[in-house]
C-alpha cells in the first residue's frame, strides 16, 4: 500500500515537470515582439493659429488700428506660446523615444 502511494506521488511529479517543461519552452520559442510608438501629440497643440486681422475700408481712424495692432499680437503671442510648449513637448518625447530603443 505504501509503495503505490509512493508511485503515485512519483508520477504526479513527473506529469507536473513534463508539463511545466512544455510551458516554458512554449514561452521561449515565441518571443513577444515590442515595438515602441511614437505618441501622438495633444490636440492643442496640432491646432493652426488664427488669421491675422486686417483693417478694411479706405479710411482707418486711430481706434480701429489700435483695436486690430492689439488683437494681432494678442493671437501671435498666444500662438507663440502653443508653438513653444509643442516644441517642447516634441523634444521632451523624443528624448523619450530614443532612449528606449
């Protein structure tokens, strides 16, 4: 009776290592591809900045130019400063993406 306990723990055992032999080499013979993707950028910073304003008509009074000079660069400064944090960005993941190839 003792001896078929021992035989059958025997053959547990054997089963139990046959198969983790096959699990592993299985896991060995295929490995898994890692490609890195370079990230998308942010909306908000794809976004073309705005037209610049002109002054129509024949006659311009000193109000509607200052009105419009103040628009433009208000809009040039804010584009400026998108275009600046996308560059940034960009460098950021690029040094990024480098460094995990």
């Amino acid at each position: 009776m003792g001896g078929q306990r021992v035989h059958q723990y025997t053959m547990r055992l054997l089963t139990v290592s046959i198969l983790m032999s096959l699990v592993l080499a299985g896991c060995a013979t295929k490995p898994v591809p890692v490609v890195p993707k370079f990230p998308v950028a942010p909306e908000m910073l794809l976004t073309k900045c705005p037209e610049l304003k002109t002054i129509e008509g024949d006659k311009v009074n000193i109000i509607d130019y200052t009105k419009t000079v103040t628009e433009n660069y208000t809009m040039y400064h804010e584009c400026s400063a998108v275009h600046d944090s996308f560059i940034d960005w960009y460098n950021k993941q690029k040094h990024i993406f480098e460094e995990i190839k």
